[in-house]
C-alpha cells in the first residue's frame, strides 16, 4: 500500500486499546471515515469498504478511552500508522465516568481519569500481559491475567512536580504541548500537598515580589510524608545568593519543614543541578514504612503511594526470604537501592544486605536510616551496578538471591550480562515499565532465567503506569560462575 493518509486528514474511528504511554489506540475498519482534500483541491469524504486497502490502519490519539467513537485530525503519518488530535467524541465510551478532575481533557498527566476502575484495573492488566508475550516472550499459558493489586483511587500521590507560569502560579504542562495550565485542585495528590499548592496560588495572586522571584524557578517538587512533614525542592536557573535568599524568604510562609534549591545552568533543563542550598535547618524529612524510619532528601527516590507500597515490599521480602519467622541465611543484594528502603526492610529477614546505589545522597541517606534504626547488617555501595557488579568487592560474597528495582528505562545491557554472569539464582525485579520490564526478561532468559511470579500492584491510579513485581528464577541446567 503507497503512502495514503497525511498530515491534517481526518479520521472517524472507534478507540479499541490503549497503550502504556496513555494514548488510546485504534484500527481503522470497514465503515470508518475518512475526510480530506484532494489534489485538486476538493473536499473529500469517504467510507472504507470491505477490501479497501486502507481498512487497518492505525491511529494513536490523547484524551480517548477504549469505546470513544472520535475524530481524529492526523498529524505526523507513516505508512501502517499515524498520530493524531482529537477533535470530537462522536459517541462516549460505555466504560466512561464523570470524574472530579477540574483540568481533565486539558491535562494528560491522567489519562484514564474518566475510565470507571474496574475497566482501568482489567486494562492495566491486559496491556501487561500483552507486552510480556510480544517483548518478553512469555508464553500466555503460562503468564494468564497477571493478579492486580489497589486500593484507593484518589488522593494517594505524596509527591508532585509543578511548573510555573508567567503569572507565578503553581502549573502542569498541558498535553501535546509545552503550554502551562494553573492548578486549581488534582484529586489524585495528598490533600496536605493540595494545601500547598493553594497556599502558593494564594501569595502569586497577591504578593508582586513572590511572582517576580518564582520565574526563576524552572520545577517544583513538593513531597508530604507519612511523619507529616513537608518539603519543597526548587529547580532554578543559575541565580546569585541574594536572588537564592529571596526565593527563600518569599516561600517562608508556605512553612515547608524542608526547602531546597539548585540550579541547572542548562536551558531549560529540570535535573538537579550540582550543589543543594537549602533555607531550612531540616535537610530531609522523615517516612515510616512497616515500622522503618526512613530519611528523604530532596534527589531521593521513594514510592510516592503509602498505601500500596507495604503491600508490594511485602511480598518482595517473602519471594526472597520467605514467609517464616526468623533469619533465611541468605547474602542479598539490593540493586538500584535509592534510600535504602528494601535494604532495611530485608534486614530481619536476611543475614547481609548489600545496596548498590549511583546517588551519593540516597546512600547517605539509606546509611543514616540504618543508624537511626539500629540496623547494623546493611552496607552500602554508592556507584553503577553494571560497574559494580563485575567488581572484586563482591566475589567473597557470592550472592544467590538479588533485588532489583531499575529506573524506567530499565537495566544496563552491561547490568543484564552481569547479572547473567553472576552466581545469583533467584531474582525478584520490580518494575514501573512493563515495556523495559519484558525486554530484560527476554535478555535473562538466554542466561537461563526464567518468570516464577508475577503480581501487579496500581501503584498509579488513573495513569497508564502499573507497578510490576516478578521472580526470575535460574534453570538448575543452566550455566553460572
């Protein structure tokens, strides 16, 4: 078939699927329609009929739900598929729900937010199972429907990343665009973190000096924990002491008990610059988890939903150590560890426990943690695993039973060939990216790994993310050091 459907076309389709990244998907069958205008510059308006080669084409769009009939102006085409804009729901979905979401439609950061939650939880559920049989080769009779763990649909996020407009308002991006839109209330986030969010909207609308001195932050990230403390880290750009005490001064009356800041002297890039500068004598605050007190800085990592996290961590524990009182005996190592969360958490369980972890300050952190809570058979290695991994420091430890729990992007192929070259077994992976998830089962298959378990936890309600946990368990037949 030669290239057809271009740029502006517009397509009238119903939505079938949808995918991780939280678009929905559909295939263009026999009574669809297709407007556009000729070369002789003549509107034209077509139903595809049976036969007609252009019958399975497939369209990507945003703020669509499977069951949406919808039109569709198309954007960027190749020649199997397109990706487009909506311009009209024709017909709702039938799994459709009104939602307490003031900015839905505008704002992409829920793309199921008007998706009912059983339809949210089996389509979480199917789009994990899918993209383990297509990437990771799981085969379905041995995958089936992956069990789903949740709870709690609202108000669970304890933490957020904010922008801010040109009127100095706390903001997201809109959709499809880098445009930035004020928050007025996100049902998804804590209400503690709402109340922040209000209190800034309050001081930009009339304070003149907050709004001129919050343009020069590029990011906000507001974290509440379960301590009920508060912090805010503030991305900037590259700004003089008297600017960085001013910043510090104007957001005094937000009472965070941690306030933060760094610049990136990049343009327009949010990573944490090089130094932390901080306007409050607290520089961390503190998290209890399953009778654990845990010390969060502003770069740490830590899962953002308190009420599914137990549960997810304590099913890790008991792949690893099992289920029975006292120690399994067991050497274990804790890869891409942050804070030292799962660390300490293993450390009744388990002998040893070796963290590897890039961020100095969550090492830093997960050491403090393991003071203040008496932990004394947890150590830390602050650098990459795959460099780490293959080094000498561990080859007394010989561990068979590993935890990992990678960034989105996945592991290193540098990490999956150590991994595979190394004596462990037994490795529990948990996952915030299906996709990477099953390209590295794939890659430890052919080391002889293979799925022992699988469970999902909604970790992200009304997003497309699913949080993943998996066993892989070396075959005995397989070769190791």
């Amino acid at each position: 078939m030669e290239k057809f459907f271009k740029r502006g076309m517009e397509v009238t389709f119903t939505v079938d699927d949808f995918t991780l990244e939280g678009r929905g998907v559909g295939h263009l069958r026999p009574g669809d329609r297709l407007s556009f205008i000729d070369p002789m510059d003549r509107a034209c308006d077509l139903v595809l009929d049976e036969g007609d080669d252009r019958v399975g084409f497939t369209v990507f769009v945003p703020h669509v739900l499977p069951g949406d009939r919808v039109r569709v102006r198309l954007g960027k085409t190749k020649k199997r598929y397109g990706e487009g804009d909506l311009v009209e729901i024709l017909e709702k979905s039938p799994d459709r729900v009104n939602t307490p979401c003031p900015h839905a439609g505008i704002c992409n950061g829920c793309p199921l937010i008007a998706l009912g939650r059983d339809r949210e939880l089996a389509l979480k559920q199917s789009m994990v199972r899918d993209v383990l049989e297509r990437i990771g080769r799981v085969e379905g009779q041995v995958l089936g429907l992956p069990e789903m763990v949740s709870r709690e649909e609202w108000a669970y996020r304890k933490k957020v990343n904010l922008r801010v407009n040109p009127d100095g308002l706390l903001s997201y991006t809109q959709s499809a665009s880098m445009d930035l839109f004020p928050i007025h209330k996100c049902p998804i986030v804590r209400p503690e973190i709402q109340d922040k969010i209000d209190l800034w909207q309050e001081e930009a609308g009339k304070n003149p000096r907050f709004r001129a001195i919050v343009q020069k932050v590029r990011m906000v990230v507001i974290r509440w924990s379960s301590s009920d403390e508060s912090l805010c880290f503030l991305i900037t750009d590259p700004i003089d002491d008297e600017d960085r005490e001013e910043l510090f001064s104007q957001l005094a009356i937000l009472h965070f008990d941690v306030l933060a800041q760094s610049a990136n002297p990049r343009e327009g890039d949010v990573a944490m610059g090089e130094e932390v500068f901080f306007g409050t004598p607290k520089t961390s605050i503190c998290e209890d988890l399953m009778g654990y007190h845990f010390f969060i800085s502003p770069p740490s990592f830590f899962q953002i939903n308190g009420d599914i996290a137990p549960l997810l961590y304590d099913q890790a524990i008991r792949l690893l150590a099992g289920s029975e009182n006292g120690k399994a005996g067991d050497r274990v190592l804790d890869l891409y560890c942050g804070t030292g969360t799962t660390s300490l958490l293993l450390s009744g369980k388990v002998d040893q426990v070796l963290g590897i972890e890039i961020l100095e300050e969550a090492v830093e952190d997960g050491r403090e943690a393991c003071r203040a809570n008496g932990v004394g058979n947890v150590s830390f290695l602050p650098g990459r695993v795959e460099d780490l991994l293959t080094s000498p420091v561990l080859e007394d430890i010989a561990p068979k039973k590993a935890l990992v729990d990678p960034p989105r992007k996945g592991l290193d192929p540098r990490a999956l060939e150590a991994i595979g070259n190394s004596t462990i077994q037994d490795l529990v992976y948990i996952s915030c990216n299906p996709a990477t998830l099953a390209r590295d089962m794939e890659a430890l298959s052919h080391y002889g790994f293979f799925l022992g378990f699988i469970r999902l936890y909604d970790m992200f309600p009304k997003t497309s993310q699913v949080e993943a946990l998996t066993l892989l368990v070396r075959d005995s037949h397989s070769e190791s050091k």
